[in-house]
C-alpha cells in the first residue's frame, strides 16, 4: 500500500487541528475508561485507526459497539456492525458533546455518567477547555492532512511490526494513546519487568511541545548514554527530556519520495536502538 498525499499544509493550520483533534479525542477516552474493562497500564483507553472512518475506534464499549472519532470531519461516531451513527463537532461546544454522546450511550443501555470522572492527566490547553467550540470550517485541508499522517504512519509503523514479528519478536499492536495522541508499537527484546526490560518503542506523532510539526520517532529504552548513539542516515538524536531518533515532517516532505524516507529512517533507527542497547 501507498502513503496519502501529505505536504501544502502549513504546519500552524496542522497544529490548530491537531489540538482541537486532541480534546475530541479524549471523548473516545472517557468512554474507555467508564466502558471497557480497564487494565492497569492504561492499554483499555488505547485507539486503532480504522482507514475506512479515517480516525481512531476504541475497544468495544459493549459487545460489538464502539465509539470512533472521523479525523477528515471532526465526528463522533458510535459504530456497530450494521450501523453507524454520528454527529460533526463543529459550532459544538464539549458540553453539547456531553449531551448528545450522553444521549446515544443510554439508547445503547449504558449509562453516560462515567463520562463526566475527571481524566487522569492533562493535555495541552485549548480554548475548547474552557467552553469554546470546536471550529473545523476554515481548516479542512488541516484536518484531512492530519488524518493523512496518521493513517500513513500506520502504514509505516505496521511494517515495522512485520518486521520484529519476523525476527521473532513479540511486538504489540500498533495504537494511538489518548494522553500524548501518538501512535506507536512497543517492542520488547527480552523478558521481564516492564521497568527494566529492554525495549525499542516506534512510534509517530502529529507534534507536541517539542516539535511543533508531525514527527516519527524510535526510542530504545532504558535510555542509553548518548556518546553511545551512532549516525543516523536520515534524523537525529532527540535527548533533551527523552531519548529518540526523529524525523521531522519537513525533512520528510523535502525528499522526493516521502513514504521511502518514512520507511528507511524507521528502519535504520530501529537498528541503531536495539544495537544501542
């Protein structure tokens, strides 16, 4: 398969629809947290990308239910097997969402009031927090290029999965993980203690605090003396607050084949991570 078209979309435009995207995502959270049987390492509240809604789906809620959030649009959708109901969150305030998703869970017999428990952490701010309303129609390139990125790093982190599996390792499934909204597969290279296990973790993210653009990353773990960490063909060495090679998406668009470059630095940064360790 093929990467989507990705680049033409300023990197401010791709940043406005990744955080209004982050809090939206956190409704597919809450219901995870109040619906699906929890976990003690958080892995109940992770996503799958499902490329023909064009976002994120939770676990099943309730037998076959799920809830998905559609990047392209911006919409909550409740999906079973036969049926897909939805609504777009643009001029919606996260109280209107409250009502309405409050609304469809009870016609599915589940209760809607453990979508009010406080989440238990913080993402960054946004005026949606405070009462704003979500505000998609001047950014549907933005959020059609961010779903673009994830739906492409699944593709690549997929084949990064492949690949460990056929080295015999046991690497977990590819998930979006509502607290940062990145993408990866954890990889572990031994038994063990999660702590203290060698581990390579690759992953993706639409951008953060630190890097203010799409990114892929690999980080081995425990993090390695840094004098330790070889060239890298394609990326760097992030190591200010944690250890990863990365690859920005403005290196990744100024090549001439984005998905080559995507693949090659994954490649090469999984090698140097677990060579590292």
């Amino acid at each position: 398969m093929a990467w989507r078209p990705i680049g033409g979309v300023d990197f401010g435009r791709l940043r406005e629809a990744r955080l209004q995207a982050h809090h939206a995502v956190q409704w597919l959270a809450r219901a995870a947290r109040a619906f699906v049987p929890p976990h003690a390492d958080d892995r109940h509240t992770n996503l799958d990308w499902d490329d023909a809604l064009g976002g994120f789906v939770t676990h099943p809620l309730k037998d076959d239910l799920r809830l998905g959030l559609c990047l392209t649009e911006l919409r909550l959708t409740l999906v079973t097997p036969s049926v897909q109901v939805s609504f777009p969150l643009d001029g919606h305030t996260d109280a209107d969402v409250r009502q309405r998703l409050g609304d469809l869970l009870a016609a599915h017999d589940l209760d809607p009031a453990p979508l009010d428990a406080k989440p238990p952490y913080e993402i960054a701010d946004h005026k949606v927090a405070h009462g704003g309303a979500y505000d998609t129609g001047s950014l549907g390139d933005a959020f059609s290029g961010l779903a673009a990125w994830f739906a492409n790093a699944d593709l690549s982190l997929g084949h990064v999965r492949d690949q460990m599996i056929a080295h015999k390792f046991a690497p977990s499934p590819v998930r979006t993980w509502p607290h940062h909204f990145d993408m990866a597969t954890l990889t572990p290279l031994e038994t063990g203690g999660a702590e203290h296990a060698r581990s390579v973790d690759a992953g993706f993210s639409p951008g953060d605090e630190h890097y203010g653009e799409p990114y892929f990353y690999v980080s081995p773990h425990p993090y390695p003396d840094v004098t330790k960490l070889s060239a890298l063909p394609l990326g760097r060495w992030h190591t200010q607050g944690f250890t990863a090679a990365v690859l920005p998406a403005g290196s990744i668009v100024a090549t001439n084949d984005s998905q080559a470059a995507g693949d090659a630095f994954l490649d090469a940064a999984v090698t140097a991570a677990i060579t590292v360790l």
